[in-house]
C-alpha cells in the first residue's frame, strides 16, 4: 500500500515530500555511517568486558569457541541496559533513544503527511506495539534463547507491517540491524540484514519522486560496511577471548609447577634434614652407647679379679652416658617448635597457636585455648 493521497492539491506536497526524503536518503549515508561506526563500538566493548572477565576469571569460564562467537559482546545487547562496562551501556542507551527517536519522528511525519487517513489507527496501534516490544527486550535477557529469538523474530514482522503500510518508518531498521547482529548466529544475522535493508531500499524508492540510485546503492552499502566491522569486531573478541584462555591456562600450568617444586623442595629438605639427624646420632649417641657397652663388658669381665679397674670402667661409662644423656636434650631442643623452645611451656605453645589461627582467619574463625588441669 503506497503512502499518498489522491487529488491534484496534494500530489505536489507528496512529490516534495518524496523529494526532501530521497535527499536526505542520498545523504542517509552520513548517517548510517555514523550508525555504521556505532556498529563497530560494540564490539570493542564487548571485547573489553570479555577479557576483563576472563581476567577475573577461572579455566571454565570463557566457555566454548563456538559458543562465543555467538554472544560475542553480548554485554551490552538487546533493549537492555546489561553488561558492567561503561562504553557498552552507552552504546545500548544511544541504540534505544535512535530506535524511539526515529519511531516517533516516522509516526509525527505520518500523522502531519496524511491526517485522518483509514489507516492512521493501524499506523498508531503498530507503532505502540513496536514500542512495547522492543521494551520487553530486557526481560528476556541478551542470550539466543527460543523465547528471545521469537520476540525479535515478532519485533522484525511489526517493522515491517508499518514500513508495508507507512515507508517513512523504513530507518528505524538501523537499530534493529544492531539488535540482530548481538543476538543472531553469523549467517542468520547476514540475512536479516540483507532483508531489512531490501525493505529500506523498497520505502526509499516508493516515498521519492522518480527514480535515485542513491537510494538503491547507498542502503546497502552503509548496511554491507556496518556488519563488516560488527564481524570484525566480533571475531577480534573471540579471538581475545581464546587467548585470555589459553593465559589462564599457562598461568594456571605455573601455580601448578611451583606448587610441585615448593612440595620436591620441602620433601628433599626433610630428607636432607633426616640424614643429617641420622648422621649425628650416629656420630655421637650410637658411638657413645657403643663405647658404654664396651666398657660395662670390660667391668663385668673384670669385676672379681680386679674390682677397681671394674669400678673405673664403670665410672667412665657413667660419665659417657651423662654426656650422651646432655647431647640427646640439645637434639630434642634443637627439634622443638620455636614456641616450645622459647621456654614458655606447651600451654603457652597452645595459645600463641590458636592466636595465629584466629589472625589468619581475618574474622571469619575466632580460635580460644582453654586448658584444663
């Protein structure tokens, strides 16, 4: 259904009209190309955030590949404000105050172009619908799920029904362009931008008087560019999110080695530890129980016929068993926490324990000693 009125007094309204459109869809460039830049932030957003996330991250949490080139960015998409990044927020803000912008402006031009038409109520109703729509966007989230792939699937006939029915409401396609190309799979995004901007190619050309190339050409082009840099930035994100990956990876392949040494250093510290133990007992305590032995044999040997090289021998392996008996004391003081052996005793020991514990819990656990008898 083709927007105009009968009757010569307004046909060279209409023909104006047509013309002032076609000149600013010849200069519709401009702006779709700043809509085309507009594309392009997103993505760097979307980048930003991911690899901020998998900064913070775990090894589970960047998910698969193909799984990221579909939500790639997703932080800031739909008709919700999502995402914590600050650029994305405002990007999302600037895409919904364009899409009500370009609704409202496409419904005043109708309602001052063909007042009291049959199909104003239609127009309005539809309009209204489309507005409500796109607010349901962030209840639904911002993943490819049924329910939010029907909602724009349903978003996209309601465009097209009013442009059908009213050609001016053809520019709001360029949010809707943004809004597929977070949510869609790469292909089904490329289709529905193929298909809208067909849509904006087909109003521009019914509302303009003869035929422009412009109007044919510039459509597309702006749309072709736009989602070229929105892919770009897209497969730029993913390919940062894989790489925040694999650091995390290597990063965790690090901890892991320096927990294994730390854990070889500690094992070869106690056996290095043991064997030096080993050797000292082995030099002091074993040589003097050995010479003890000895001498007690000696005496017993000797005891009738010589009482008092017996005693002697005797002697001398008391003397060897008191030094032995002294060098064992300084073993088990040498072995001993360092809170035992400051000289506190085991209840002092058992407090300055549970006080080390309740510091190093930080509030979350309270350690009390209490000692009994």
């Amino acid at each position: 259904m083709v927007e105009h009125r009968s009757g010569p007094p307004d046909a060279g309204a209409e023909a104006a009209e047509g013309s002032g459109v076609s000149g600013a869809a010849a200069g519709g460039s401009r702006v779709s190309g700043s809509a085309a830049e507009a594309f392009a932030i997103p993505g760097s957003a979307a980048e930003a955030s991911g690899i901020a996330g998998s900064a913070a991250g775990g090894p589970g949490i960047a998910g698969s590949t193909a799984e990221a080139s579909r939500t790639t960015g997703s932080t800031a998409e739909g008709p919700g404000i999502a995402g914590s990044d600050p650029d994305a927020r405002w990007l999302a803000l600037l895409m919904h105050a364009a899409f009500f912008l370009l609704l409202g402006a496409s419904l005043t031009r109708f309602l001052m172009r063909h007042p009291g038409e049959g199909r104003t109520p239609w127009i309005i109703a539809l309009s209204i619908t489309l507005a409500v729509l796109y607010l349901l966007g962030p209840v639904l989230g911002s993943r490819p799920t049924p329910r939010r792939l029907t909602w724009l699937a349903v978003l996209v006939v309601v465009w097209m029904v009013l442009v059908v029915l009213a050609p001016s409401f053809a520019w709001c396609a360029v949010p809707l362009f943004y809004t597929g190309l977070r949510i869609l799979p790469p292909r089904a995004a490329l289709a529905l931008v193929a298909l809208l901007t067909v849509f904006v190619v087909a109003a521009q050309l019914r509302l303009a008087d003869g035929f422009d190339p412009n109007l044919v050409l510039a459509p597309p082009a702006v749309a072709a560019v736009a989602t070229a840099v929105f892919v770009h930035m897209q497969r730029q994100a993913v390919r940062q999110r894989e790489l925040a990956t694999r650091q995390r990876e290597l990063i965790d392949d690090l901890l892991r080695t320096r927990r294994e040494l730390a854990a070889t250093e500690r094992r070869e510290g106690t056996l290095a530890e043991r064997q030096r133990l080993s050797m000292e007992i082995h030099d002091t305590l074993a040589q003097g129980l050995s010479s003890q032995q000895m001498l007690l044999q000696a005496a017993d040997r000797t005891w009738s016929a010589d009482p008092d090289a017996a005693r002697r021998h005797v002697r001398t392996a008391t003397g060897i068993a008191e030094r032995n008996l002294a060098e064992a004391r300084r073993f088990v003081h040498d072995l001993a926490p360092a809170d035992l052996a400051e000289g506190g005793g085991l209840e002092a020991a058992l407090h300055a324990l549970a006080a080390r514990e309740s510091a190093q819990a930080e509030g979350a656990l309270t350690v009390h000693c209490h000692v009994e008898g």
